[in-house]
C-alpha cells in the first residue's frame, strides 16, 4: 500500500486572477498571492488606515509630476506573487498602469504600515522584496513607533536597514531632494 502525504496546492499569477474573474473569493476579502500561497490578510484597522492616509497625503503632494501614486494596488512579483503593499510610488507611465500591474521594476518606494502583520512584514514581505530587488523598504512600525528603512537589496536581504523615530528625518533614495519629518508620518 502506497502511502500518501498531503502537499500544498501552490498556485500562479494565472490561476490567481482566473480565481478573482470567477468571483470565488468573497467580494469583502483581504487577499494576497505570496510565493504561490493565498494568503489571508488582517483587517486593516483605524490606526493603520489613518497612518496611511499621513502618508499619503504627504507624499501625494511632494511627488506630483515626478512619480505615480499607488495605495493599496496589485504589484506583480514574478510568476507566484502578487501582494498588494500599503503604499507604493512609481516611475511615471504614460497609461498610469491601466494596461498592466506594475511590476519591480516600476517601483521607486514601497511601504507597508505595521501594526498587528509586523512579524510578516519584517521577515516574508521584506524578503520578497528584496529578492525582486525592490530599491527601496519603507516599514511603518506602529508597534515601536519607528520607520524601518531597507535600502540597497541583495539577494534575500536588504544590505542596509535604519531605524528612525520621531525627531528624524529620511530623503528618498530614487527621488533626491525629497525630504520627509518622520513627525509628518509618526
């Protein structure tokens, strides 16, 4: 007798959005595609909401013309992976990604704010990222009260990680000039 060991059904980008067409998934779902795994996400509360709602405001207003504003939009990470980030700025296109998701290459900064899915994103989302070789990390810590910079992405790791509170401030890596108070955002 043959012995059977169950395994996980890993799916693709395919798969994934002939799933969304066919409206198997409730309509209030909060889902991503990491790694070939649908995974179900926390509901996004009120202080993480309002922390993004900083964020985008902010950023909105300093990088009009120069990029593109993405808040909780698909980003295409190979064949397996499609998360949404929180927030996300991208080279400017002149169809403003209507014909296609953007992809890593597309991506100045991405952040995700953190409260209650902090583990997740500092170890699974930050590696995927990397691994894309996303340029840029932001980690909105709400827990700690910090923003985590990844910068300079090898491999599985971000080479360079910064911690900085209130009283700090960050320029933006692809967008020289760009200067924002962590006070704006903490």
């Amino acid at each position: 007798m043959a012995i059977f060991s169950p395994r996980k059904h890993l799916t693709n980008l395919d798969e994934w959005r002939r799933l969304g067409e066919a409206n198997i998934f409730p309509s209030d779902s909060r889902l991503e595609l990491i790694e070939g795994e649908i995974l179900e996400m926390a509901p996004i509360g009120f202080n993480h909401a309002g922390h993004l709602k900083r964020i985008n405001n902010l950023l909105t207003l300093r990088v009009a013309g120069k990029a593109i504003v993405s808040v909780q939009d698909p980003l295409q990470l190979g064949d397996l992976s499609e998360p949404e980030p929180d927030f996300m700025l991208l080279k400017p296109n002149p169809d403003f990604y209507t014909s296609r998701h953007p992809t890593a290459d597309d991506v100045l900064l991405l952040i995700e704010v953190a409260d209650s899915s902090l583990v997740f994103d500092q170890n699974q989302k930050q590696r995927l990222y990397a691994l894309h070789r996303i340029p840029e990390y932001w980690l909105l810590n709400l827990n700690d009260n910090c923003l985590e910079v990844y910068r300079r992405p090898h491999g599985e790791l971000y080479e360079e990680k910064t911690t900085l509170r209130t009283g700090d401030s960050v320029g933006l890596s692809q967008l020289p000039g760009i200067v924002i108070q962590l006070s704006d955002i903490l």
